[in-house]
C-alpha cells in the first residue's frame, strides 16, 4: 500500500501548513522595522517557492542532501533577487548585496527599534533570517517528517522581537501560529497512525487503532508544549542587556544613559557644579574617564552593544591590561572616590588603566573597553563611594612606531568604518598623514594637525544641545570650529581610515585642588578624547583638542622619532584619485592592494567551494568504492557473482546468513523478494516472497544451481559472471522493491558492505519468536545445511 505522505498532493498540503507557521511567525518582526511588508511580501513569496520546490523534490523520492541544498540554493538567489533585482549571482550583482548586507548590520548596531524610514533599511537582515526561518520548518516538519521539533524553530523565531525590543508580541499572532502547529503535528501523527496494521489490497489486518484517538493525543501533546513555552520564560529569571543603540546578553537587565548627551548638557550649563572628589596620594589624577564609545554609525559615536555577565563585578580584581606588554613600566596607585548628589551616572568613573576596583556587586566591568557599567535601572553614582587602583605606565614612542599594526589584535568593532562616511573624510585623512612613514607617525601628524596646523579653533558655543546628535564631522572639518567632543571623534574615525584600531572616551579633564587636599572634578571638567591601540602598548591616549581646551598633550605624541629604514605605508605615497573611497577597507595598506580588484571575497569564497568540493568527494566515497567493487566481481566467476549477492543484501540491510549452502540461503533470499516497480509507486510495506517476484525467484534459482555445480559436481563447470549478469539484475530489482525507500537510498549512497554497520541474523522458532542462534546452535546447523 502507498502511504499518503509520498503523493504529492499530501507534500503539497504540508509543506503550505509549514509556510505559513513560518511566515506568520517572522510577522512577529515587525516591530523591529517601519515599513515592514517590505520584507513579508517577498519572502512569503520567497517561501511558496521554497515549499514547492521541496514538496516536488521529496514526491520525487530525491536523497534528503539534494532536497535541503537545493533549497538553499534557491533560497539564496530568490534573497539576492530580491535585495539587488537581479537573481543572477555576477561580480556587479554581489557586490550590491554585500554594500546592502554591510548598511544593514550598520543600522542595527545604530539604530534602536523600529529602525525609521530614511536610513538604510535591515531589509537584507530580516530576508535571509526569514528565509532561513522557512527552510529549518521546512526540514525538520517535512523532510524529516519531525513537526514536533519545528516547535523549537517557531518559538525561536517568535521571541527574536520580545528580546530586541522588550515588547511583547501581539495574542492573535502567538494564537494562529499556535493552530499551525498544531496542525503540523496532528497531521503528521494521523499518517504515522492510519499506516499501523493495515494490510495490502484491501486485506484485513490483524491490527488497528483508532486514529482520533491518537488524534487527540497528538492535540494534547502539542498544547502541553505550547503552555510550557508561555509558561516557562515566565518562571524563569533571564536577562537582556541594552546599552543604548541596540542589545546584548547579560544576565540582568541594564540601561544605560547616553554619556555623550551628559557631555553636552553640563558644557552648555553656565554654572560650574562639584561632581566629584579623588583623595590618593599619587600623581594628581587627569582623564578620569567614564564611558568608551566605540562604534561610529556614519553620524555619531555610540557605545555598541556589550556583552557583561555577572561574573565580571567590580569587586575585585581586573584581567590583565589590554595589549600591555608586560615589560612597560608601570607604578600603580590607590584612588578613593566620593561622588555628590548632582553627578547621578550610570557610567563610573575611573582610571583609563585599572587593575583592581571595590564598587559593589551592583557595578561590572567591560572586559574589552574597561569601563564601569551599572548593574540595575536604579542604581547611578549620586552620594556613592568606591576605591579602585590605577596604573600610570610609561609609553615608549619608538617601540609604538616600530609597532605592527593592531588592526588583528582588537575587536572588529574598533575597526569599523562606516560605508556612508564621506570620501572627502577618507581622502583628508591620507592627505593630511601623506609623509608620515609610520602608523603612529600618522596619528601624530593628525593630533598635530588639529592641535595647531590645521587651522582649528575651539569653541564651547559650538557645543549641540542635548539630545542633538552630533554635529556632522564633514562641516567641522570644513569649518574648523568647534569643541572637544568633534575633535576627539573626527581624530578617531581617520585614523580608523589608516588601518589604526581606534575609539573614543568620555570622562574629565583636570581636576582642582579642594579645601580638604582632595582633587575635585567639576562639570566644566568633562571632556572627551580618542585613545588608539598599538600592539605591546594597547590603548593609548592622544589629545587633538587645542590649547585653549587642553593645555599639554601626553609627551609621547610630540615625540621625535628617529628616521625607520622602511618604505611608507602606502596611503602615504597614493595620488588622490586613488585613495579609499566609500565601501573599501578601512586600512590603507589593505585599500591600495584591492583598488584594482573586485570587492568580491574570492579567497573565502574560493575556500569554502572546495571544502564543499571535499565534503562531496568524501560522501560520494562509498558509492565509487562500491560500483568499482561490483565492476571487478562481473569480470570475474560465479563466486565473485554470489559474493556480489552477499553485498547487496547487506547493503539494503539484510544479515547474511552465514556458513549456509547456496540452496539454504538462496531459500532465505527468495522470501525477501518483492514485485519490482518503476512508476514511483512504492509501497511503505511491500509484500515479500517467492510468489511476489517469480522470475527473480527462477533467476535466483539459476545462479544456487550454478555456484552448487561449480562447487560440488563430480566435474566442475565454470561458470562466467557475465553469463548471469541479468539473473543477478533481477534478483537485485526485486530485492531492493522489498525494502523502503530510505533504505535503497542509504545502499546506493552509504552501503553497509563498504562503510559496516552491526546486523543480526535473526531466526524464527516454532512458537514465532524471533531469537539469535548461539554458538553451538549455529555450528550444528552449519554443518547440516552443507550437505542439505
């Protein structure tokens, strides 16, 4: 009998149930963007052609590797077709998609939920999250015929919008792909039901079960995981961090303010307001920093996302300094802070090198940028007290200009360069450093050029009111006024043009002496600054405010470097027209290298088709190993034949029973043969037996009679392996239509005569059990059977 689930009509009904669970869930996405129908039109059309393509493909019997690949092909070039309009994969083409897919990423990190008109959408992100959505529903409900487990995909899915945004999704929404679900598994378990007991051509079974009952069950199932899963985040304490452009894990929930905004507020104040006092008895402490920014989205400096568990207090000791090689030297210092009621932060202030800090369990630290961050919504520093010890360290110019570049060392998100930042920025930044040799040369002649060379002059009426945004970089370079917050940022995003890791940092500039020998840092101190990191010495500071903001520049800046016997970097000697322009590297050296070439990653995509190539040649192993095993046995006699036999059977899963005579095992394979079909129409349980294939039978019974005449006749006859190639053929035809599907697939591509698997012969005594012969039992009957 056929079971309803290879008609393709049945593949047909599933694979739409499995599509609109899975697009309905992806529905849930649309808090995330303003325009979403975007993105769910196509990919509900996306996602027709995918379920159809593989309902086709599984009606067609196709292995489960071409039905998923072929998916994700298609999947891929319906994506592709859709972001560029073309799903034809060419140079020009790709590359479109790829300056898309980088502007999507950009405006996730940048921009909270929803993502507004106007800036460049996550359309890309969300297609190929969908898409991807619909494939794993697709496989695991209908290739692997789990629905059940496509459960875990859908919730996943679902809560993608509850852990961006903090937002729950709407009842209605959770209530359809609910139904749908349910559906899938009532479905499947009904086909996986009505196949019990039920025999071929009409017949009476000798067993049966109610399917509604079943029915009912599968029901229950499937609303018990579906409570579970309302039910159990409930109960279950998690965490989601938000650190104020987008989300990152954590262990509890943290928001944090926007230092930056902090920054312009108290410089736009008139009056000077006490914040807060240091008492140490070590160097007088300026730069006490705050925040790090260190994610630039084309407009402003962002923190970026972090990643904070709970095992990083601040309450104890710190992980080794960043990149400081342990050779630098260093003196350390104990500071203790008192912070006043009008300094409420959720950033803390310290030392940009700290080694320990005792701030409570409500503080943690960010292990890549080193800063404090509040714990909890209602913990800041207003009337807080904390220690922390701070390393002062000694910079050496010459070993930070022999320095490699850094550019591997550190996060990607230090490196980062935004495709919308104007070429007239990158193009200034090569000028500007054109005769510097080195990288930090550069970042000399950069702080160098703000400070003094360039024209610029510091103006605190230029500062933006709160809430603003910053000021666009292109008209600050232009006018070359402005306040600490645009040169620090401006510095910062060049020297990430030149290919050195850069970020910026928050926080006060000098303190004055109080009354009680404490310093005092006010809020006409705050102030901001870039720091760049140079392997063996990690993230240091430099000043490109001018003199009236910021007297004295750290020595090591202005330091003269003796001439190196190396070629300049190539940004140094590139005419204008060739320098990096919007969408190519971030590092010159990297830039002049590719200006001629494609943006196309041919290395990795090169890479990853062979590894793909290599993966074939190692699945296909079997199959070659196996057909070049069969051509020498029909080369050679009526033994190699029969051995040939032996292997078939046990690649479609059959024990071969052993130290039997010809007659006793071609009798054990005459009740394995099945009626051969070749329209498709394979039953799940075929009919087996001698009468269900007579002419394999006869065919079979040619080949016992040949092997026993060349074994045992009183003169041998030879007998030629091509001579009964088309008995052999037979025999094999009815052999595999006595077995399902799936395991004539697994003989022909994973053959157990070549890979092994474990098999058991199991043999029926009078009472119908099925036992396993012992040792004595099988040499008796070894001995019977030769001569029987």
């Amino acid at each position: 009998m056929r079971s309803t689930w290879s008609t393709l009509p049945h593949q047909l009904r599933i694979a739409g149930i499995a599509l609109l669970a899975a697009w309905t869930t992806v529905l849930s996405w649309r808090v995330l963007t303003e325009g979403f129908a975007e993105v769910a039109i196509p990919l509900l059309l996306i996602g027709v052609v995918l379920a159809g393509a593989g309902a086709v493909a599984r009606w067609s019997r196709l292995p489960l590797l071409a039905v998923v690949s072929g998916q994700l092909v298609v999947g891929a070039l319906l994506v592709l077709g859709t972001t560029t309009g073309s799903p034809i994969p060419t140079p020009d083409n790709v590359d479109a998609f790829m300056v898309a897919l980088r502007d999507a990423l950009e405006t996730s990190r940048s921009y909270a939920a929803p993502v507004q008109v106007g800036v460049p959408p996550v359309h890309p992100l969300l297609l190929i999250g969908g898409t991807l959505v619909v494939l794993l529903v697709d496989l695991i409900a209908c290739t692997l015929r789990r629905a059940p487990v496509s459960g875990l995909v859908l919730l996943a899915a679902y809560t993608l919008p509850v852990a961006v945004t903090g937002d729950a999704v709407s009842w209605w929404l959770f209530a359809v792909v609910a139904a749908l679900f349910l559906t899938l598994v009532f479905i499947q378990h009904s086909d996986h039901v009505t196949s019990w007991g039920r025999a071929p051509d009409g017949e009476k079974g000798s067993f049966s079960v109610r399917t509604g009952a079943i029915g009912n069950t599968a029901l229950a199932l499937g609303a018990t995981a579906i409570a579970l899963a309302v039910v159990v985040p409930v109960a279950v304490p998690t965490m989601s961090m938000s650190v104020f452009d987008g989300n990152g894990p954590g262990t509890r929930e943290v928001e944090v303010q926007d230092p930056m905004v902090d920054l312009r507020r108290d410089l736009r104040r008139g009056e000077d307001i006490p914040l807060l006092w240091v008492t140490t008895s070590g160097p007088r402490p300026t730069y006490l920093r705050i925040s790090v920014l260190s994610r630039f989205n084309g407009s402003q400096w962002t923190p970026g996302d972090r990643e904070i568990p709970e095992s990083q207090a601040a309450s104890g000791a710190l992980p080794p300094l960043d990149g400081v090689a342990v050779d630098v030297p260093r003196r350390q210092f104990k500071y203790d802070v008192r912070v006043g009621p009008d300094f409420a932060s959720s950033w803390l202030p310290t030392a940009a090198q700290t080694t320990r800090i005792a701030a409570g369990s409500d503080w943690r630290y960010d292990l890549d940028t080193r800063d404090v961050i509040a714990a909890r919504d209602d913990v800041t520093t207003a009337d807080s007290t904390y220690d922390y010890t701070g390393v002062q360290l000694t910079y050496d110019a010459e070993r930070m200009n022999s320095a490699v570049s850094g550019a591997g060392s550190v996060a990607g998100i230090f490196t980062e360069v935004p495709s919308s930042l104007s070429n007239e920025i990158r193009r200034l930044a090569a000028s500007v450093t054109a005769d510097a040799p080195t990288r930090f040369q550069k970042a000399q002649v950069l702080q160098q050029w703000f400070r003094e060379d360039g024209g610029f002059r510091y103006d605190i009426n230029q500062v933006p009111s709160a809430g603003d945004g910053s000021a666009d970089l292109l008209a600050f370079l232009n006018d070359r006024v402005g306040y600490c917050e645009q040169f620090a940022a401006s510095m910062a995003i060049m020297t990430r043009v030149l290919g050195i890791p850069s970020r910026v940092a928050v926080g006060f500039l000098e303190p004055e002496r109080a009354t009680n020998g404490s310093w005092e840092f006010s809020s006409r101190d705050l102030h901001a600054w870039p720091e760049l990191y140079f392997p063996g010495s990690g993230w240091v500071r430099f000043e490109p405010t001018p003199p009236a903001r910021a007297s004295q520049p750290p020595d090591y800046t202005e330091a003269q470097i003796d001439p190196v016997p190396q070629a300049p970097t190539p940004s140094a000697g590139r005419p204008a027209e060739e320098l990096p322009d919007r969408g190519e590297e971030a590092d010159a050296v990297a830039a002049a290298d590719e200006t001629d070439g494609s943006s196309i990653p041919w290395v990795p995509i090169l890479a990853g088709l062979l590894g793909l190539a290599l993966v074939a040649l190692l699945l296909l192993t079997p199959r070659l190993v196996r057909t070049a095993r069969r051509g020498r046995r029909l080369d050679g006699g009526i033994e190699d034949l029969w051995v040939e036999l032996r292997d078939v059977a046990r690649d479609l899963g059959h024990a071969w029973p052993e130290g039997r005579s010809p007659r006793r095992a071609g009798e054990w394979l005459g009740r394995l043969l099945a009626t051969p079909v070749h329209d498709g129409s394979r039953p799940d349980r075929p009919r087996r037996g001698r009468d269900q294939a007579p002419e394999a039978a006869q065919a079979l019974d040619r080949i016992v009679a040949a092997l026993e005449r060349s074994r045992y006749a009183r003169d041998p006859e030879t007998f030629t392996a091509e001579g009964l190639a088309g008995d052999l053929t037979l025999v094999e035809e009815s052999l595999t239509a006595g077995v399902t599907s799936r395991e004539a697939r697994r003989a022909a591509w994973w053959p157990a005569s070549v890979v092994g698997r474990r098999t058991r012969l199991r043999l029926r005594t009078r009472s119908g059990r099925a036992t396993t012969p012992t040792t004595d039992q099988e040499s008796t009957r070894t001995v019977d059977e030769l001569v029987g």
